[in-house]
C-alpha cells in the first residue's frame, strides 16, 4: 500500500530536529562504514562532496549523489536496520534535489521489513532543480519493526538525484501559534476598519510543517460560525486568510483547527477580532505625469490608499501661486479604487510656476490636502534627466514581465519594443485585442529562418543553422518580421518544446512598417536621439556583454568598461533613463532604465558608459515604430534572409 505525506520547506528555513530522533545521519562521514549498503546496476550512488556544480546540502559539504553518465541504471542505497518504536507518531524525513530533471527515470523511497525481500514503496517525487527541499513521509503503518529505508534510482542517461540529512523521529506535538495580527496600526488589538477585509497572518511553530489552517469566527457571540481556509505564503510557518468586510463597527471572536503534516492537531483559543471606523485621511503613494510638452494636455495619475470608499477628489492648478486655480475633478480608474486620473489643458508655452495640488475625501469626512507638486511644461521629453514609460506621462507603455526560455533574450528584448510601440500607438486596442499587448516570443525563436529547425536557404531546412532557442539578435527578428512570418500573438504560439505551425489562419500577425537603429558614442553624442525615440515610440531593444562581475553589490547598476572584452550577450529593453543617477562607471553619472527577463532581476539600470549599450551597430538601440496588425496578402523579397 502506498502511503506518504509530503511537506518542501525551502533552503531559506534553517533545518529543524525532531524532539525524539531514532535514526540521523547526514552523510558527512562514510556512510558505508555506519551500514548503509548499495545494490548497483549503473552509475551507483556515491558520497559526493559540494563543488558547487549542484545545489548546496542543507548542512555540511557531503550527501549521497546518484550521478547519470552511464546507460541502463537499476540502484539502490539501502540504510541499516532501523528499530521503529511500538507507538508514536513515527515520521521519515530526508532533503533531496537534482539536475537535468527533464530526462528523470524512476525515484522511489521504499521500505522493507524483511531484509529486502519486498520492498513498499512510501514516496515518489520530482526533486527541485534549484534547491535542496525537505521531503517527509508517516511511518506509521511500520510501528513495532524493524524496518530499512531505500532509495531507488532507475534510468538510462537520465538525471542527477541528491539526497541528504535522513532522519527517523517521533514526533506528537500539535502546531503552536507564535503570532497573529491583522492591520497593522491596530496592533495589539486584531483588527481593521469597517468596508475593509480583514487580511488575518499567522505564524506557526511545528516540528515538521504544517498540512492545514482553518479559522472559524463569528459576529453573533458563537452562536454561528464562518469558516475561512488559511493559505500558506512563501514562509511554510506563516499563513494568511481573510474575513470579509463588514460595513458597521462590529466585535467578533476567532479560534483556528491547525493540524500538521504528521496528524497532530489542536484547536486554538479564542481570539477578539474588531472592524471599527475610519479616522485616517487618505494618503497619496505618487503622482504620474507631472511633465507634458507645451500645446500637449497634461494627464494627471494620482495613486493613494484608503481603507473606505471615496466621496470626492479634486485637482488644483494653478501658474500664480494659487492666486487664481484651475479646478478640475479626478475620477477612478476602471477596475481600481484608489487610482484616480484627471486632465489639465494644453499651456501654449512654458510656464515656469506651474504647480499642483490635491484634495481628497473618504466617505467618513476624513480629508486630505496634498502638499503641492510642480508641473514642467517641455518642448522636448529628452529635455528632461528622469523618464520612465511606466509612470512619467501618466499612462503606462511597458507590458508586464515575463522570464525568458533558455538563450530567447534577444526575443524577450524585441517584443518589448513591439508591445511598448502598440502601447503608445494604441493600435493593440484599435485591433479588438484584449488585455495588454501579449506577443509571442516563442514563435519568434521556432520560426526566425537561421537556426537548425528552419532555415529556408538550405535543403533540407533543417539541420544547420543556429542552436534553437539559444541565440539570435535584432537583425534576425527584423528578417522574421519583413518577411510576413510574424510577430504573431501569444496565444496563438506559446509552447517552447513543440514547434507551432509557422503560419494559420487564426493568427493575428503584427508587423512595424519603419524599425531604426540609432548609436551613440562615448561622449555621448547621440544619445538625445534615442530618449527622443523612446518618448516618441515606446521601449527600445539594446544588448549587452552580460556578467554578473558587471553589477553593483546590490544588482542594481550594470557597467561593463571599455577595458573589457568581453562581447554581447544579453538583449534588454531600454524604457527609460536618469541622467543623475550614479553608478559605478569613472565617467560620470547616468544610466539606462532597462526590463530584463530574468526572475528576480526583471528591471535593473545600465550606464550610460557601458561598452555595448546603445553603441553596437547591429546591437543597437532599435526602434520598432508603427507597428500595426498586417493587412498584406503576401510579402515578396528576393532573399529569405
């Protein structure tokens, strides 16, 4: 019978003991001289030291390491006999990952009560590729014997396996509440305001992780109860739920049911809960759009918080020190509460004392006055030293992130451009499509026409060309594009392991009638150029000699010197700049703001003296304008590249 409970607890929580250990050992000594024992057909296990090739063990610099350099692999790594107490709540816990996972075989961990004669099999999991993470199985069907653990690895060529830190305990202690809290300016109380959810976070202590949190509060002094599942965060130990707004001042109680991943249980006290009113005037995070072009309207965003509804919002403008004003309302964003927009009209020239302010009130009379705010009339936006596609105008033109497959950057940074373009242009909304503007990448890598699937000047097309999804630039993707082959959506190609069809009927392709290359030197002649195709056309794609030597300590400032040679590697979108901003480049100060598509570094700057940005010929910065949904039959063109 096949019976297991899994708990993964990432490598940021520190490895926990159990209160009652039967069996430990962590593999930083001989395991083979403490009793384990192998049955090898293959590669085998081995007691493998961290070299850094594989992620770091959760404690110490050894594990067992099941390799997948040989063909036809039939292993196991067996423990000594393990005397199981006769009662208990008896738990098997171990730490495992791997590598190259997409080409597993068979993972098992087994258990045998007669020397290996049968085995049953308690666990099978993929590991984690980046990350050791703690795996724990009951061995409560097995109380009173005398058992042995195995792990069995089958496969041919297949993945790497790693397993670490083994360890069988007892363990009947239920999960603790260490904290509970709601908003935070109520805190001890547990509490929040009237027509706002109450977010309710828990931290939780338990010896092994915990399987589930339900919460049971009332409003009518427990005479009926709601139930509210809790979820857990990144942190296995803290887990959050939510009460729903009430629209009165009301009192309550709270209790929880927790239970761990091994079956302990316990039901907590109760716990006081309140909603009360609002006495806390609204409060503004930022203001977008404080710039505009003289004979252009200004577009005023205004991002703030409340915890109620909002009555009124009013701007003031004003070129005379609040002398005379320009009133004008503010009015809620679709699908927002607390973002609201407004115009100011067009000023024929600049005006040097333009200034702004904001009166805002919630439906409790609580009233905000803002400080003011400067409004800068431009003839140009290059005029200005920050910009930013996101916010500066007070409309957003950068679609949201998105991590790239294997070497596609070249793709991520060209899609910027087109999606940043179709923003500005508005011609994704004048098309019908929904949502932001979503262009494939994938397609784009199938179907560029120079890599080893498809390259049409060659016969066969396939089998010479570039390493799919692997490399690429802007000369390939303006090919792809001027022949008709794309851009297409990405819901109509999405999939990196099996190629689309190049063309169907129901793709909607897109297609940008001008794409310019622009260059700036090391004086940075040129450079008011692209901030004015930037402003003008949305994202531009650049390229860099990427290295993670290049970066500042906090991963923020990229600058790779003259002195380096190392060559492109990496495509980014520029969407903005600080002319201020210091960076680790000698030359001075300045940086482009670029969108990345790696996880964790999605946005970071690069300096305006980096080696490669915007100073490569074919690198570029390239800008996609007019792109539009394609209304051709056919393209011709007397070359496929």
């Amino acid at each position: 019978m096949k019976k297991f409970i899994v708990l993964v607890i990432s490598m940021a929580i520190s490895l926990i003991f159990a209160q009652n250990p039967i069996f430990e050992t962590s593999f930083e000594t001989d395991p083979f001289a403490e009793g384990w024992t192998l049955q090898t057909t293959g590669a085998g296990w081995l007691n493998k030291f961290y070299d850094y090739t594989f992620p770091e063990p959760p404690t110490g610099n050894r594990c067992m390491a099941h390799m997948d350099d040989q063909g036809p692999q039939d292993d196991w790594i067996i423990s000594p006999v393990i005397s199981l107490p006769a009662d208990g709540n008896l738990i098997l816990s171990y730490w495992e990952t791997g590598k190259w996972i997409e080409y597993i075989g068979i993972h098992e961990v087994c258990v045998t009560t007669d020397n290996g004669a049968t085995w049953i099999q308690i666990n099978s999991t993929v590991p984690d590729g980046d990350n050791f993470l703690q795996v724990i199985c009951s061995l409560n069907d097995y109380v009173g014997n005398n058992i042995q653990l195995g792990w069995h690895y089958t496969g041919d060529y297949s993945d790497q396996w790693f397993i670490d830190e083994i360890l069988v305990a007892s363990d009947n202690e239920a999960p603790e509440i260490s904290e509970i809290s709601a908003e935070s300016s109520f805190l001890p109380l547990i509490g929040t305001y009237m027509n706002a959810d109450m977010e309710i976070t828990l931290e939780l202590y338990d010896e092994f992780g915990i399987e589930s949190v339900v919460g049971y509060y009332s409003f009518d002094g427990g005479i009926t109860f709601e139930q509210e599942i809790f979820s857990s965060i990144e942190d296995p130990y803290v887990w959050q739920g939510v009460i729903p707004a009430k629209n009165e001042v009301i009192s309550g109680i709270l209790y929880f049911e927790l239970q761990d991943e091994i079956s302990n249980s316990i039901t907590s006290e109760n716990y006081d809960i309140e909603f009360l009113n609002d006495y806390i005037e609204p409060m503004i995070n930022d203001v977008q759009g404080l710039y505009s072009l003289v004979g252009d309207q200004v577009n005023i965003r205004v991002l703030f918080n409340d915890y109620s509804e909002i009555n009124s919002a009013l701007g003031h403008y004003s070129t005379d020190d609040f002398i005379t004003q320009y009133n004008f309302v503010l009015n809620a964003e679709k699908n927002t509460n607390y973002i609201y927009t407004g115009i100011i009209p067009a000023e024929n020239e600049i005006i040097a004392n333009s200034k702004i302010y904001f009166t805002i009130e919630d439906e409790f009379g609580n009233i905000l006055t803002s400080d003011n705010y400067t409004i800068e009339w431009l003839n140009s936006f290059a005029d200005i030293s920050e910009f930013d596609l996101r916010y500066t105008t007070g409309s957003n033109y950068v679609t949201s992130v998105r991590d790239q497959f294997y070497g596609t950057c070249w793709c991520y940074a060209a899609v910027v451009a087109v999606e940043s373009n179709l923003m500005v242009t508005g011609n994704w909304n004048f098309e019908g499509e929904e949502g932001e503007p979503n262009i494939s990448e994938s397609h784009l890598s199938w179907w560029c026409g120079f890599n080893e699937f498809y390259n049409a000047d060659i016969d066969p097309h396939t089998g010479d060309g570039l390493e799919l999804h692997m490399r690429g630039d802007y000369l390939l993707t303006t090919a792809y594009m001027s022949r008709g082959d794309g851009f297409v959506r990405e819901i109509d190609s999405s999939d990196y392991y099996n190629a689309p069809a190049m063309s169907s009927d129901s793709y909607h392709k897109y297609y940008a009638r001008d794409i310019e290359w622009y260059t700036m030197d090391d004086q940075l002649k040129g450079i008011a150029k692209i901030k004015e195709k930037i402003v003008e056309h949305g994202a531009i794609g650049t390229s860099l000699g990427y290295s993670y030597s290049f970066f500042d300590n906090d991963m923020k400032i990229f600058y790779q010197p003259p002195s380096s040679d190392i060559y492109i590697t990496h495509c980014v979108g520029i969407i903005g700049w600080d002319d201020n901003l210091e960076t680790q480049a000698p030359e001075g100060p300045g940086a482009w703001l670029c969108k990345n598509s790696y996880d964790g570094l999605y946005y970071f700057w690069v300096s305006y003296y980096d080696k490669h940005a915007c100073r490569e010929a074919e690198g570029g910065a390239v800008s996609f304008q007019n792109v539009e949904r394609m209304k051709y039959d056919a393209v011709y063109y007397h070359d496929y590249h």
